[in-house]
C-alpha cells in the first residue's frame, strides 16, 4: 500500500479510549466489536495491571494507570468513561479541558448542577460531549420513536415503565456504596425517566417516593412525570425483579418494547380494543406457555423483530461516531439538556426524605 493510502486507511479507524474496567466497560469494549471501523487504542484504571488485563482481554493497543499520560495519548477520538458515578464530574471535565471528545456512561453526573457544568465546559471548548444512555439508540427505540412521531398510535397519554433487578444489600457495592453514588434511581430509574422524556419532552410537574436501603441510600423509587394531558408512571429498584416494561399507550393504540426494555430487540404494536384484555401491552407474558401466547398472532397486535448482537452499547457508539466526523458538538438524539431535565426530575424525587415501605405480610 502507498504512504498516502496507508494514512487514509488509519484515519478511517476511529480510535476509542476506555476509562475503567468493570463490567459496564467491559460491555463496551467487546461491543465495539461489532463496529467495523472502531478500534480500542487505550484503556485506563487506576491499577496497570487491570488495565493491562483489559487490554489483553479486548485487543487494546496501550494501558495506562496515569489518567494525564492516557488523555494525552493522540490516538484516541472519544473517551468513554464507565467509572463510579461519584467520580464521572472530575474525570469527564478533565477530558474535555483536554480537548477529548466524551461518552459518560449514565448518569452524567451525580445531579443536574454537575450535568450543566460540564455541559458548559464541552460548549467553551467546542468539543462533543454526551451521556451514554444507550436504550435510545437501540433499533427497536428508533423504530418505536418512529411510528410515534408518525401518528401510529396517536398523541400519547401514559406511559408505564418498570425497570428492577433483585440484588443482595452489600455496602461495600457500587450500587449501595454512597461514596460512589450508588442507588438504584442513578442506576435503573434515570433509563425509565430518560426513555419517558425521549417520546414526552420536559414534564410540567415531577413527582415520586424513595425507599431506603439499610444504608439511607435509595433501594427503589417511583417517579410520576406529569404533563398537560399525558404521565409517565415510572418505577425501579434493587428489591425485586420487574416485568422491565416500557409501555406507551395512545388515543389510537398501545406500542410495548418487548423484553428488557433495556435491551429490546422487539416492539409490538396493539390496537386500542386490546388493552383490557389478556392480550393487552400491560400483561406481560409468564413462563413458557405465557410467552408462547404473546408470540400467537392476534388480531390486533403487530410485532416487529430488530435483532442485534452484543449488548445493544454499539448503536450509540456509532451516533458518537458519526456526530464526531460531521463536526457536531452535542446528539441530535440524547442532547446535554435531556441528560440535564433527567437528573433535575431525579434530584427533585430523590431530594424528599425517604418514604417507609410497608411490606405486607
């Protein structure tokens, strides 16, 4: 190959630099696999030997422990950094001050004073910056996102989302650990408030309760966002595990995110003489026969398959991409001020004294 079609060649890599190396990187990086023209050229953790492991483990080109000689490294187009919450404000500021590009891992930060610092920074410098909330660049939300926007299922009125996984109370974990901004709201609840604000807009009012883990950190939340003539009923927690839904009911009918919304590969659309039945978008499927029922054809309900492998973190690795080379600063699809209003509705709920949850025997 020529000089000049081996640099065209290298400038068409887009290089990613990776800071941390817990399981949210780790996500990532094998994610990237799936984008052809992404490469890792460099992963950061506070301990070289970790970082070293993780370079090994996904094909990295250089590890650093030192977070000045990593953001120095000229191979790098975006920073990914999937690190404790507590410390994403300090470590996404540094990079933009170097003049990297950013993919902050949600939330953005702890609250959405935090979130506008560094949203102001990223516009002094002129350079890109958003949060990683990767749901809404998955097919399945793009296609939903969509249909809505066309009148599929006319204006909206409600929205239901659930998203709970049950884990064992250990203080010492980063979705405990205060120190770190552990909760499950910061963790699970802002993906249910962002989602509802994608199709919705900024609420008119917020409202919502907290439960307290032994700790006084939250365990679960259930945030209401009101609107003129629609809500979005939203809840999470680390208690139990949830149907996960995300449901979006409208004058004219129902669209449901199948599975996981977190990871959906699959929406289906209802008809509005659907919702009170067995077969309506609020009755999600049980055990097998329950799942074989919900994939029987009815008149009435439509589905939609967008598979993908991997994670499903590849699609907004792509929209970083892309916004990177087309000289914009912020995404069309998850805007610094989104990230803002998400976290101002969380701090509004959060920011209430805890609510005794009864359990009832």
């Amino acid at each position: 190959m020529s000089e000049t079609g081996d640099k065209a060649a290298k400038s068409s890599v887009f290089g990613w630099g990776i800071v941390g190396s817990g399981e949210i990187a780790q996500r990532f990086a094998a994610d990237l696999a799936h984008v052809p023209d992404a490469a890792l050229v460099a992963n950061h953790s506070r301990s070289l030997t970790n970082a070293e492991q993780f370079r090994d483990a996904f094909g990295g080109r250089t590890a650093y422990s030192d977070y000045d000689s990593f953001l120095a490294d000229p191979g790098i187009d975006a920073v990914y950094i999937a690190t404790p919450n507590s410390v994403h404000l300090a470590q996404s500021l540094k990079a933009v001050r170097s003049g990297k590009a950013i993919l902050t891992e949600k939330p953005l930060a702890p609250s959405h004073m935090e979130a506008a610092v560094i949203q102001r920074e990223a516009a002094r410098i002129k350079v890109f910056a958003m949060e990683g909330l990767w749901v809404r660049f998955l097919p399945a939300v793009i296609a939903a996102k969509a249909k809505i926007d066309a009148g599929g299922i006319g204006t909206i009125r409600r929205i239901t989302a659930e998203l709970s996984y049950a884990h064992d109370f250990e203080t010492e974990s980063r979705l405990f650990n205060r120190s770190l901004g552990g909760g499950a709201t910061l963790d699970l609840g802002i993906c249910c408030v962002s989602l509802a604000m994608h199709f919705l807009g900024q609420p008119q009012k917020v409202s919502g309760l907290w439960h307290a883990a032994p700790n006084g950190v939250d365990m679960s939340s259930d945030i209401t966002l009101h609107y003129d003539e629609a809500e979005a009923v939203l809840s999470c927690g680390f208690d139990r595990d949830g149907a996960n839904h995300f449901v979006i009911e409208g004058a004219q009918g129902a669209l449901r995110l199948d599975g996981d919304f977190v990871k959906a590969q699959r929406i289906t659309q209802y008809r509005p003489f659907l919702a009170a039945t067995p077969f309506g978008p609020l009755k999600r499927p049980q055990g097998f026969l329950g799942k074989l029922l919900d994939r029987l054809p009815v008149p009435g309900r439509h589905s939609e398959d967008y598979p993908f492998e991997g994670s499903g973190m590849q699609f907004e690795a792509m929209a970083v991409m892309d916004a990177i080379r087309n000289g914009e600063k912020t995404s069309k699809i998850m805007p610094l001020i989104d990230s803002i209003n998400v976290l101002r509705a969380i701090n509004i709920v959060l920011g209430q004294p805890a609510t005794t949850k009864i359990i009832k025997l």
